[in-house]
C-alpha cells in the first residue's frame, strides 16, 4: 500500500503465544488487500472498475462490501468522505483502516489477544500493552519534524491521523474539488479503525467544522493541529 506495517505482539495471561503463524497470515491478507484495492496497480480489480473495464459484479466480494462502507460514510459525513475523490474511484481513505482491523482479529482469533498492528500510522490496539499497562500511542506534530503533538493512552483502541506531515495536501474537499487547508492534520480516536481512518479523512476535509461533527459522532474523539499551529480536541478526549 506504499507504507509501513508493523505488529507488536505480547505476551498474554503469563505465556508466551506464538503468533508466529497469526502473523504471517495476517500479513498475507495485507498483501491480498493492495492487490485488489491498489490504484497504483493498472491491472488490480479497483483500477480496472475505475476505467470501466469491468463490472462491480467481476470484483472479488470484498469490494462491494467497501464501497458500501464509503457510502455510508460519505452519507454521514455530508459528502465530505468520498470514495471518488477528483472524480477518479479511490477507496484508500477507508480500505488501509479497515484491512489493519481485519488483520488485527485474525491476530486476536488466534489466541494472540494482546497486540498492536501499526499501518502508516494508522494503528489498532487490541488488549493492553502488559499486565495493568496500557498501550501509548505518539501522534506526530505535522509542523514539527521529529516531534509529538500529543499521546494517546488506552486499550482496546483504534488511533487514525489524516494529515499533511507525511504526502502534503493531498486531502481534497469534495464541496470544492481544491485540498482542504484549514487543519494540519486531525486524529480520530475510537473502536474501530475502518471508521476512525475514513472519518479522519472527512474531518480533515471539514476543517474547522470537524470538531462539532465528531462531538456528534458516537464513540469516536478527536484531536487536530490547525494550519497555523494552534489545537483543539474533542470534550471527551
């Protein structure tokens, strides 16, 4: 997917899992996600549908399931999210967040409940860092190289940043076709990944209009670095 995936797998309840098999598994689904979902690839299925090569119906199941997913979301979020982002089809926004969330309850299906799978920065924390220890998760400072912004502490969380510190404004406002400017970058916290990576992309394109629209949403907090430097979070962060 043109980024980094890591897995942090600890021990659990005193022995040692391995999820040596879990892993390799997991990373093989990864690696079956871009095959399908890549738009960097002319022959995978999501790129062919863009072109109109093939029909929804040719695709394997899962992408169906997707871009029933993005539509929700785009429904929620006021078309902010958009699964054709410049007009061109382009789930990514939801399908990095959503593979990591399958790959970690492979992890957790097979005995190996205590983990951490990292995906660009897009992170799933299932279980707790240790016994009586919770996991921390650092969010980079967009302005500052090198440096955090904040830290994010729990277990059993999803943590997903949009921003402009690793690929520049590349987030467009669909409302204005141009990219969004207003925040630096913007952090969801929630249960799930799938929805805390597409909803921080819709509340990157929102700009200063985010933070009320995740206040409404349930289960989900944010944090977010304006353009200019300043923050803000979410009441129940």
């Amino acid at each position: 997917m043109g980024t980094v995936f890591s897995f942090d797998v600890r021990r659990s309840g005193g022995r040692h899992d391995d999820a040596g098999t879990s892993v390799t598994e997991a990373v093989a689904w990864l690696h079956h996600v871009d095959e399908v979902f890549s738009t960097y690839k002319p022959d995978s299925p999501v790129s062919r549908l863009g072109r109109g090569e093939i029909a929804l119906a040719d695709c394997p199941p899962e992408v169906a399931d997707v871009l029933r997913m993005c539509e929700s979301v785009s429904d929620r979020s006021r078309g902010y999210f958009t699964a054709y982002p410049g007009g061109r089809l382009d789930p990514s926004a939801l399908v990095k967040g959503w593979a990591v969330e399958r790959a970690s309850a492979m992890l957790r299906d097979a005995g190996a409940p205590d983990h951490c799978v990292n995906g660009g920065g897009d992170v799933r924390l299932s279980g707790s860092a240790g016994p009586g220890r919770s996991w921390r998760v650092g969010v980079a400072h967009p302005l500052r190289p090198g440096d955090l912004a904040a830290v994010v502490t729990g277990n059993d969380l999803a943590v997903a940043t949009s921003g402009t510190a690793e690929r520049g404004a590349h987030v467009i406002d669909p409302h204005t076709g141009r990219p969004a400017t207003e925040l630096a970058s913007v952090t969801v916290i929630g249960p799930d990944l799938t929805l805390a990576d597409a909803y921080a992309t819709a509340a990157f394109a929102m700009g200063g209009a985010a933070r009320e629209w995740v206040e409404a949403l349930d289960g989900y907090e944010a944090f977010a670095v304006t353009a200019t430097g300043g923050t803000w979070r979410t009441s129940g962060l």
